[in-house]
C-alpha cells in the first residue's frame, strides 16, 4: 500500500489560546458572521504560483548517467506555522496548521514517482522502474543518487465538509523550498548541490488531496533542479567520473592587489586569510588572494556551484565556484563580502631546504587553520605537470589550502600526499601558485 503523506501525522492544528475565539470557531454560527470570526482564527498562508522555467530542459542524453531517487526529508523547526485548515464550499479558515515532526524522513511512494517521472521527461534514464515486471540490465544500476531536504513549506488545505462531517475529501495549495544533493557512486562524494521551489494547486477535491498539492509543488522544484546545466553536466556521461569532466576558465581576471591589505609574516594573520570549505560530503581548505576571491582544489569543490565557507572568527558564507579546472585540480571561489587581508603571490619558485609553512583544517574542521612548518624537498613532474614536493606535514583536509614562505609569500597549493598503509610517509605535493592562476585564466598585478 502506497504511503502517502499525511497531514494529520506531522502537522498539528492549532487554534490561538482565546476560549471567546475558539467557542465562537466552533459554534454555528451564520455563515458570515463565521467567515469574519474564522479569520481571527487561523492565518492562511500566502502561496503565490511559480512559473514554469523558463529555460526547460533541451539536452536528451542518450548515454546519461542512470538516477535514482533515494529518499527526500522534512527540516522545518518544530511548531513552524505553515498555514491553515480550510472547510466548506469557500475554504475558509477554520486552524492554523503548525509542523510538529522537526525532522522527519518521509518514506513515500509519491515523491519517487514524482521526480522519476521528471527525469523521464527530460530524456534522462531512470535507474530503476517499479512498475516493470522484469529489470532492465542497462539501468539497473544507478550512478547518481538524489537526495532532497524540504527546507520551507506551506499549505492551505481545504476539506469539502462542514467542521462536523468527517469526509476525507480535499484539495489545496503548496509551496516547497527543496534542497538537493547528488551523490556520485563512482565518484563517492556529493557532487552537485541546489536549491529550487516548487508551487503546486489541486482544485478538484478528491481522497488525499491534501498530500497531491505537495507532491505536485516537488515535483515542479524538481523539474527546475533536472533544467540547471550544471547537473546536465554532471549526468552527461554514463560510466565516466565528474571529476573527469573537465570545466573550463572564462575570460581573463585580473587582481590588482592592494599593498596595504599583504599580509606579511604574521601567522596569525595567514589563519584569519584561510577557510574551510563544506562541500555536503566532507570539507577542505582554500584561501584569499584578493578581497573576494579564494583559491582552492577542483576535488575540493566537486561538481558543485556554490559551497560553504568557514571562517575561523566564526563567519560562515555561500561561494559561487566561479572557474574551475579538472586537470590541474584549481578552482576559484567567489565571495559575497569583502575582507581586509589576503595573500601575496609570489612571483618565484621556492628553492631546495627553504622553509614552508602549510595552513589549513586537517582531519576534521575543528582542527581549522592549523599550520605545519616543513622545507621544500624538491620539485618533480607528474603527467606532464609540475608539482613542489615538501616534509611539511598534511592530512586530509588540508587539500586546497596554501603553502607560504617566511614571508608569508603564497607559492603553492596543497593537493596530495603519499600515504603507504594508511601511513603518511611526508612526501606531499603542492601546484605552483603560477599554474594554479595560468591554468585558471588569472592575471596579478602585484610586484
């Protein structure tokens, strides 16, 4: 049996704490001395409609990776308003309607149905298909797993029956806000990350909808997430990782550092210039090198648009992943504020036996900012590309951050280790800091 939301388990009627109020909502009255009563009763929500995309899906993937939903929960905070309980022939207001669950998985049939049936709409595979009687070898497996957060709703539901009758009948209105999260199997990390919203009426009343309204407003955010290019890029290729998807640089960037926000030789200036970096799945490091702009790894930041960043002072913002390049490991962050100290970029290599500081959050984010002194142990050259090899002592986590000089110079970006039996034998590689920025298209002025 089909189990479909409903609203009585996890919303919870309520009707404000005034006995006059509350006896004259339940008394039969005329209807429009009721009508003017019932409004000081409950607060109905206000849904406006979203329109369809605007930019619908135009990719049909023939070889696109095979999806599969995996299973959608509910974040509202506890006793949330989320808006009213209607009866009768003009819906009016009869309770407010509060979400009382916090937290809670949903495990329903209707949301899978929903968003597999938009990804078979917009020429995508699903990976499975619960109504066929036999599997289907080529999308038995999925590769990309979904997940979403409903982080915002609300709903107007209206019963066709008097407050006596006890008729299941409804219709109603929705809004969603729904936060996804694509999880790769080949890549085993989250690798593309969203937001949309979703609006969804049901006009004819019929058993159960009440729970329709919100399946429909889903199943709109959903189709908005399947429309973004960005995820089209990430499910293009079946059987291919989306690390192995390359992402090129735009156009030339130029930073015209200003001298008077370097930071110098100060550790504890370098600390507050390096953040960590949330990407769903795990964190890394990265760090300024203009007001606004960070520097960190691909593998770092995914396939995702936007990431979290950590400050250790406690600020904690979104950053758009701006440019980003597969094959050199760089990526560019862009940040909605601006900060008074950043790195210099020094304009040479760091020579053999010079001492290197590395910063960063190693093993978990409580440990951010942390910073290692080491000396660089040489310079080598894998697949073509040049790489500074250091002692200076890394873990995971610290992928992205910088290494820096005495001075506090940046010359390089942490971005692996050699680790034989789980033991880390202080051979870690850093990109040179003039790749990092040739690769990603970026021009720095400073001298």
């Amino acid at each position: 049996m089909r189990n479909s939301p409903q609203f009585t388990n996890e919303l919870t009627a309520h009707v404000p704490n005034n006995r006059l109020l509350t006896k004259l909502c339940r008394d039969l009255v005329p209807l429009v001395v009721v009508g003017v009563l019932l409004s000081a009763c409950a607060n109905s929500a206000l849904i406006t409609p979203i329109a369809a995309d605007q930019h619908p899906v135009t990719k049909h993937l023939e070889n696109s990776k095979p999806i599969l939903f995996s299973k959608i929960n509910v974040k509202l905070k506890k006793g949330e308003h989320i808006g009213a309980l209607q009866t009768g022939m003009f819906c009016l207001a009869k309770e407010n309607l509060t979400w009382k669950g916090g937290k809670f998985m949903l495990d329903t049939e209707d949301f899978t149905e929903a968003f597999h049936a938009q990804v078979t709409q917009s020429g995508y595979k699903v990976a499975t298909d619960a109504n066929a009687l036999f599997g289907d070898a080529s999308t038995s497996k999925p590769e990309i797993l979904i997940a979403a957060n409903i982080r915002a709703l609300k709903a107007n539901i209206c019963y066709d029956s008097s407050f006596l009758s006890s008729s299941n009948t409804s219709r109603g209105e929705a809004y969603v806000k729904v936060e996804w999260h694509a999880y790769s199997k080949l890549d085993k990390s989250v690798v593309y990350s969203s937001t949309t919203e979703g609006t969804g009426s049901i006009q004819r009343s019929f058993v159960g909808g009440d729970a329709m309204s919100v399946v429909e407003a889903f199943s709109q955010a959903a189709q908005q997430m399947l429309s973004d290019e960005k995820f089209q890029t990430v499910i293009a290729v079946a059987g291919k990782s989306v690390k192995n998807i390359e992402t090129k640089a735009g156009e030339a960037l130029t930073l015209n550092p200003d001298p008077n926000k370097k930071i110098g030789n100060n550790p504890a200036d370098w600390s507050n210039a390096v953040a960590t970096i949330l990407n769903g799945s795990g964190h890394g490091s990265g760090f300024l090198i203009s007001e606004s702009h960070m520097l960190t790894n691909k593998h770092v930041v995914n396939a995702l648009d936007t990431v979290q960043v950590k400050f250790t002072n406690g600020i904690q913002l979104s950053g758009k992943v701006i440019r980003a390049d597969i094959d050199r490991d760089v990526a560019l962050i862009k940040l909605d504020a601006s900060f008074p100290k950043y790195f210099h970029i020094s304009k040479t290599l760091p020579t053999i036996g010079q001492d290197v500081y590395a910063i960063g959050s190693p093993i978990n984010e409580i440990y951010s900012a942390s910073i290692s002194k080491g000396v660089i142990s040489g310079m080598r050259e894998k697949d073509g590309q040049s790489l500074i090899q250091s002692d200076v002592n890394i873990r995971p986590g610290n992928s992205g951050g910088p290494l820096v000089d005495n001075d506090g110079n940046l010359v390089g970006i942490a971005v692996s280790g050699l680790v034989i039996k789980n033991i880390p034998q202080g051979i870690n590689f850093f990109i040179p800091i003039a790749d990092a920025l040739n690769t990603l298209n970026i021009n720095d002025t400073s001298h």
